[in-house]
C-alpha cells in the first residue's frame, strides 16, 4: 500500500511556540543545533566510544595526548568552567 500524505501534531505544536522556529525547521528544512547538554554528552559518548574502539584492537587505552585533544572540545563550550 502507497504511503499516504499525513499531518503530524509536532510542527504544530512547534508552531504554537515559535511560529518562526516552525517555519525554519519544516518549511526550509533546517534542524536547531544541539543544546548545551546535548552537545557535551555527544561528545563525552564520542570520547568513549573512541577509547573503546582502541581498546578493543589494542588493548591499551588511548593515548593521553588523544584524549586531551578531544577534552579541548569541551572546555572550548562556554557552559564549561
């Protein structure tokens, strides 16, 4: 069976907050970038994630240089202190 056209209740209750966030996200298209939270967990996940990886083919932990270099993105957000 095709695929019908559908309405969904969340454009209109982005519409309800934020006429113009609305119009952004579903007219043009464009996403809102992460909040803060968001940004920091993605981050300390990628961190992770990347330690795990090497890890698994090595058995070592990443290099402590690595490591800092990816915790430069952190202190780099303003919401860091």
């Amino acid at each position: 069976m095709p695929d019908r056209p559908h309405l969904s209740v969340t454009p209109f209750q982005t519409y309800l907050g934020c006429p113009l966030q609305c119009f952004f996200r579903y007219a043009c298209g464009m996403k809102m970038p992460p909040m803060g939270e968001t940004a920091l967990g993605r981050t300390i996940h990628e961190m992770l994630k990347e330690n795990c990886r090497q890890k698994t083919e090595s058995g070592l932990d990443l290099p402590l240089g690595q490591i800092n270099g990816a915790s430069g993105r952190l202190s780099s957000h303003s919401w860091i202190t």
